[in-house]
C-alpha cells in the first residue's frame, strides 16, 4: 500500500501547485473513515482507495481528482456524509465525490449490460465533469485487477461482462486506450478464461521461437526510418490477448493464420515527418494489401489519430505498424488525461477532431490553470437528453425536456395510449413534469383511458405527438360521424321522408365521397348542411324555399324538444379539444337543458337553451342541433360558474369557500370582476356531479349572511 508521504510527493511530482495539506487530510479521513472495513481480499477497504489514487497519479491527474479519488467511496460505504465532505474540503471535493457516489448508485439500479449503449450514454451524460467519470474509470480498473478475490462466480461474472460492455468501450470513447485494453484483457479472463489461455499459450510458443525478434524488428525498422533523415522512438508490443482473440472471431482466421501479433509504433515529430516515415516502410517492406488506414486526415470519433500499416516486415513476419506524432501518441494512450499534461508545455493538436475534443482543446488554450481547466471540462456529450429508468431497471432515452407521457410512449404505445398517471422515483408526479438523468419512472395505465389532446403541449418526442395527433383526429372524425348522422336524420324527418343509410349511398358522388361515412363526417362538421343531402336525395325538393328563419323560432323550437323526440343526440364525457366541446360562455351541466351549434369545421358547441350567446345564431337555424344529456355516464366532473356578491369584510371569502367545500364543490377559478367598499363580485368556477349538485351549493351559499346574492353565470 502506498504510503501518504510516497502519494503526495508523486503528485507533488508533476503538479507542485497541489495543495499537499488537503492532501494529506484526505487519506487519514479516507483511512478513519473505512476503519477496520475489509476488502474481499482480507486486505484493509482503505487499500483501494489508495490504489485508486495510484491509478489516477499514473495518468498524471490534478490534486482534487486525487483528493476525490481517496474520498470516492466514503460517502456510500461509511458513516461519513456528503456535508463532512464539504466541511473539511470545500463545495468542489464534495461536488465531485458526490458525482462518483451517483454513478455507483447508478451501477447498482441497472441491469446496465442489456442495454450498455444507453447505459454508458448515461454515465457520460451524468458525469457533468470529467474526473468524476476518471475517478470512476480507475475505480473499476482497481475492481477488475482484484476481482479475482469475489468468491461468487456469477458475481464475478457480472461485473466482467459489465466491464466488457460499458466500461471498457466508455474509456476508448475518452480516448483511455491503455485503460481499455487493461479493462478488456481482466474482463475477458473472467468471460472466457479457456480461450485466453489457449492465445496466451501460443503467444509464449511464439515468444520462444523468435527469442529477440521484437527487439531486432525495432531496431531494423528505426534504422529504415532514420536513415531517411526522420528522428523516430521506435517501441514494440505483443498485443493483448483479448485483441487477438477478437481478431480472430472478426476476420474468422485460425490463430496460425494470424501472423501480426506484433504491434509496432512509430513516433516521430511532425504530421510530415509521419507520411515520409509511411513511404520509406512500404519502400522497404511488401505491404500487405487492405490493411492502410489514415486516422491522421481522418480521425477517429474519439479524436485518435494516426497511420496504420500491416507489412511483410525485417523477418519476413506479417507486422502492423501505427505511425504517429508525440502528441497523437499521448493523446491515443492517456486520451483526456493527456491534455492536461499538455496545458504546461506542449501545443495541442491540431487535427479535425471530434467536436467535444476540439471544445476541450480550445478551454484548454484559455484556461489559466490545470485545476480551472478540468473544473471546465464539463461533458458537452448528450446533455440533450435524459436516460431514465423502468421500473425494472432498463435504461430508456429521451430528448431533454421529456415528460412521463414521452416516457410511456417510448416504452410501447399502448402504455402511452392508456397511461393516465406517474410516479417519479417512487413519488406521484403530474403527467407534464420534465425528467431529469436517472429518475425512475413507473407509469400508471388504466385499460378504458386514452390520451388527451392536451397532452400535445408538453410531449416533446415525436412518437408520442404523432400517437396524440393521430388518437386526436380519429376520435373526433368519429364524433362527426356521429354528429352528421344525427343532423341528417332530423333534416329528413323534419321534412317528412325516411332516412335510409341506401338513399345517402346513392348521392355520395354529389359530394365526392367515398363512404355514407365520409358524408356523415361532413355534415359533422358543417361542411354540408342537411338540407343540402335532402335535396340530393329528393331533387324534386329544390324548388320549395326554405321556411323564412325567424329570430324566436329556434328558441321556441329547442322548447318544444325538452320533452326528448327521440331527435336529440346524446352528449356525454367531453374531452377538450374534441369535436363537440362545452361553451365557455354558459358552463353547461348534466341536468341543464341544453342545445349545440354546429360551428364550420370545428364542430360543435354546447350552450344551455337560455345562454344569452345563442341570440347570436338566431338567424341561422340549420345550425342548431337538438342535444341532451347521456345519462349513462356519471364519473364526469364538470365546472359550473357562478356569479357572487359577498360582503366586504374580514373573513367572509373564507365563509364562502368553507360552504362550497362542505358541499363537496371543487373550487377551480376565482376571479374579483367588482369591488367597492361594501362589496365585492366575483366569479367562481366550481367543479360539480350536475345541475343538482350545483343549486345545493347555491341555496347552501344564499343561506350564509355574508353572502348577498348568488347567480349561475350566463353567456
Ligand atoms: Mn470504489
């Protein structure tokens, strides 16, 4: 174990502004902390911290990733909490521990490996700052290094594959390739131990037949280079296990076939100096075909760049060779942590890079100092979406500014379609609330729900729009439907002929419709009146004129239908935004008496027969629509207006309030439209069952003295 004075001296190595005195107090409270705490391999907890810190000092990393990397497990594993944290080591330790512990939270929610695209998406996106995913990274380096010790084969086994999946993968994304590689070779050891050995076998054949080779093909290779006036370090390397075995599974060769498990690096000085190396070697040596790639003038997504080669090198062995700039080199090997060595220095690259390591280059360039360059060094990946979680733990995606519903929608529409609530980490949250990375989300459905045209104005994906838009049109065609058909079979009775679905089929082409459907969808919406069909119908009709429309007849009319004709169509359960909808202006309830009006493609209106609004539509009686009440339908809550006088005075709007809630009426809106010195005039919007409901809570409030009238708002 690494001891305090040999850690900070080897930070204090590269980093001489570190702040020595922190980090000292950080490994005696790491040490307090996990106390007499053990490891799976009998070794003291505190050892891995340490060893954690050791990694992050390899990669030459700034005083607080180190600081953060002896804390990172205090937090969660003792009783040490986040406020300790922050009171012996300020907000910026604790953000980062805190970052550390979330993501080992994270780990422990998910079944990350099912879904390890997602999963590493949120990792990336929850890492606001780069040691946090650092810190993170070494701390499962140190996990795999002693996984071996877990007496559990399947947990051994999880943990590899998870390593396979995600962690591995995320260190190359950052451009760690030595950390990848090391991740790799640990996992797959734990994966598939028999295929490991057998490579690792004939690696060793290999290694003795050719005692010296590595050594004697560098040599060679660096004098072909020099010779041509380039400065170049040379180095050699077998490649991992996992890398060729992975080779061999890809390209489906035997391990005979695969010749190149020697892989040789070039690094020279400049850009040029890497092309001229490239055409001394395939000057000298046979190339072997289809094995050239320039990552130079086009790098890789993670930023790596280089020039790679395979040829029939010095000994006539297939090699690969990988030719490069010192800063490429750094780059490849230690990725982000790389930059950072460069701020003192160094110039950093110049290639086309990946968009976020171009960004991180250029706060680089304006950063004043390590530590205010790393604080910087926000993750700009996916911070345009959110990753949450199903109850059972799968990770699902999401743009940012998601609801529940997007959510529901994403797992399968039907959820979508009948969700009617949510619970937002455990708690019931509105449907329109934005998630956030990590939530986990539970959708509550109800099989007779559907979705609600409001709903379009929080989703934000568009699977769920579209499911809204399309729900939206086909209910409210299916209302017009509904509606025309009613407006033609009154049209017809009124003029003394039967209604017969046979006589519409037969003047459907008069209109340029397809089905009687289509022509009921019309007359729904206003487009063509009932007169217009009868007329089709009966062309012997055409020349009698219409009775003159008179300004009471609709009134006296709608009257005269209260008794129920059979020629009204029934209303119930209204959704806003549909077909038929309830006038603003009246408030109609179940029990009122009531009439529509057919608006031009908008459907129609529901008024009480003695709205004041309806004298507007006198002149048009084609328009009204006789309408009544389903009684069927009785779970409706629906508002009722009322218009109040009360006295001015302290506590009468809490007298009124108190009536109206013991009479069970939901209070929705409450407007002041009057005030004077001994009164005020407002109206309430109160929910109620019906008309019924309504008049108890009326004659309850006229009963009350502060209370100096009551009145149904109309029109
Ligand atoms: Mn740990």
């Amino acid at each position: 174990m690494m001891r305090q004075y040999e850690l900070v001296e080897r930070v204090k190595s590269y980093d001489p502004g570190a702040d020595e005195a922190m980090l000292n107090r950080a490994y005696v409270f790491s040490m307090k902390a996990h106390g007499s705490q053990k490891r799976a391999s009998g070794d003291p907890y505190f050892a891995h911290p340490i060893e954690v810190a050791g990694i992050l000092t390899n990669m030459k990393l700034d005083g607080s990733s180190i600081v953060t990397a002896l804390l990172h497990d205090t937090v969660e594993d003792t009783t040490a909490t986040l406020e300790d944290i922050e009171k012996h080591f300020g907000s910026n330790i604790a953000r980062l521990v805190d970052g550390v512990t979330k993501l080992s939270r994270l780990e422990l929610q998910s079944d990350g490996t099912r879904q390890a695209e997602n999963f590493r998406k949120l990792l990336l996106a929850m890492s606001e700052d780069i040691r946090v995913l650092l810190v993170k990274l070494a701390d499962r380096v140190h996990n795999m290094r002693t996984l071996h010790f877990i007496p559990d084969p399947h947990k051994r086994r999880r943990i590899a594959l998870e390593t396979m999946e995600i962690y591995a993968p995320l260190a190359e994304r950052i451009g760690m390739n030595d950390m990848k590689d090391e991740l790799e070779d640990l996992a797959f050891a734990q994966i598939n131990p028999d295929a490991r050995s057998s490579v690792m076998a004939r690696l060793d054949f290999l290694r003795n037949q050719g005692s010296g080779l590595v050594q004697r093909i560098i040599e060679e290779l660096r004098k072909t280079v020099e010779g041509d006036g380039v400065k170049a370090w040379v180095s050699g390397r077998e490649k991992t296990a996992f890398s060729i075995w992975r080779k061999m599974q890809r390209k489906n060769v035997s391990f005979e076939q695969l010749s190149d498990i020697m892989a040789f690096r070039v690094v020279v000085e400049s850009v040029e100096d890497c092309y001229r190396a490239l055409g001394v070697i395939h000057g000298r040596y046979p190339m072997v075909p289809g094995r050239f790639k320039d990552y130079i003038s086009t790098p890789k997504p993670n930023g790596y760049q280089s020039l790679h080669t395979g040829v029939l090198g010095p000994e006539r062995q297939r090699i690969e060779i990988q030719i490069r700039t010192r800063e490429m080199h750094d780059i490849a090997e230690l990725g982000v942590a790389a930059h950072w060595t460069y701020k003192r220095g160094g110039s950093p690259t110049d290639g086309k890079q990946y968009r976020w390591l171009r960004e991180l280059l250029d706060i680089l360039e304006h950063a004043a100092g390590p530590e205010e360059f790393l604080e910087h060094t926000k993750l700009e990946m996916f911070q345009d979406q959110v990753f949450c979680f199903t109850p059972k733990g799968e990770v699902v995606a999401l743009p940012r500014g998601a609801c529940p519903v997007d959510f529901a929608y994403a797992v399968h529409s039907q959820v979508g379609d009948t969700c009617v609530g949510s619970k937002i980490n455990g708690r019931l949250m509105p449907l329109r609330t934005q998630l956030s990375n990590g939530d986990q989300v539970e959708i509550i459905t109800s099989k007779t729900s559907s979705p609600s045209p409001t709903w379009e104005q929080f989703v934000v994906t568009g699977k769920a729009k579209s499911r809204v838009r399309r729900f939206v049109r086909l209910k409210k065609r299916a209302e017009f439907i509904d509606l025309g058909r009613a407006i033609l079979q009154k049209a017809f009775r009124q003029e003394g002929h039967p209604f017969t679905e046979k006589a519409i089929a037969g003047v459907l082409r008069n209109f340029k419709c397809d089905s009687t459907d289509d022509l009921y969808a019309m007359a729904g919406e206003g487009l063509v009146t009932g007169r217009d069909v009868l007329v089709a119908v009966f062309p012997g009709l055409r020349q009698q004129p219409q009775k003159p429309p008179g300004t009471v007849v609709p009134l006296a009319r709608a009257r005269q239908n209260k008794a129920g004709s059979g020629t009204s169509i029934p209303i119930r359960g209204l959704i806003p935004g549909m077909a038929v909808h309830y006038a603003r202006c009246c408030h109609p309830l179940p029990g009122d008496r009531i009439v529509g009006i057919v608006t031009t493609g908008k459907g129609v209106a529901i008024h009480t027969i003695d709205c004041d609004t309806l004298e507007n539509f006198a002149e048009s009686p084609e328009r009204w629509l006789d309408v009544g009440w389903d009684v069927t339908d009785e779970a409706q809550e629906l508002v009722g207006r009322l218009n109040v006088v009360i006295a001015n005075e302290p506590g009468s709007l809490g007298s009124l309030t108190t009536v109206i809630g013991k009479n069970l009426g939901n209070i929705t809106n409450l407007k002041i439209t009057n005030r004077s010195v001994e009164f005020f005039e407002m109206l309430i919007d109160v929910e109620v069952k019906d008309v019924k409901h309504l008049s108890n809570i009326i004659a309850a409030l006229r009963a009350n003295p502060v209370i100096n009238s009551v009145e149904r708002a109309r029109g």
